[in-house]
C-alpha cells in the first residue's frame, strides 16, 4: 500500500481495543498485506481490504487510501473467523 500516514476512525479504534489488535499490527498489515477485495463505490474515498499475517493472526483492515493526501483511512479491523473463511483466509466460505 502506498500511503505515507495512517488515521484511523473511531468505529477502527474502537474495534482494535475490543479485538486487542494494535496500532502498528495495523500498519504492518497496511505495508505489507494483500488487497483481496476492493469496494470501488465506497465514499467518501474507494476501500479495500487487505489481509496479512501478522504474528500468528490474519487481521483484515479496511482502508480506503486518499489519493491526494497520501493517507491511508482505517475504517475498520477484524481479525479472521476461521469459521467463515477458507483456510487461505482470502475466500468466503458458501453459507
């Protein structure tokens, strides 16, 4: 990802304190992680969400990168539910 700063909403704060994910596990998923979907019609800004493996877990961050500012938005983070993803953790189980 190529952005030179990171914020991070509320909604973002608030669900890496409930899911103990810190703030540089965020950034080091921002460097170095995968985009495995993109929401092109997101607003204010298009996001995606990027997946890596951080330690021994696999947060998902949504972010959506402002072009022009050079920043990169946390609109949310989760950590993988194993139960909903495959063992990849990049597709969706069928429901």
């Amino acid at each position: 990802m190529d952005c030179e700063a990171s914020s991070f909403s509320r909604h973002a704060v608030q669900r890496m304190f409930e899911r103990a994910i810190s703030p540089e596990e965020v950034r080091v998923a921002l460097v170095n992680g995968e985009t495995i979907a993109e929401y092109r019609d997101d607003t204010p800004y298009p996001s995606m969400l990027i997946l890596a493996l951080v330690g021994k877990r696999p947060p998902y961050v949504v972010v959506a990168p402002d072009d022009i500012s050079r920043r990169c938005h946390a609109i949310t983070v989760y950590v993988s539910d194993p139960a909903l993803w495959g063992s990849n953790f990049r597709t969706r189980k069928p429901t």
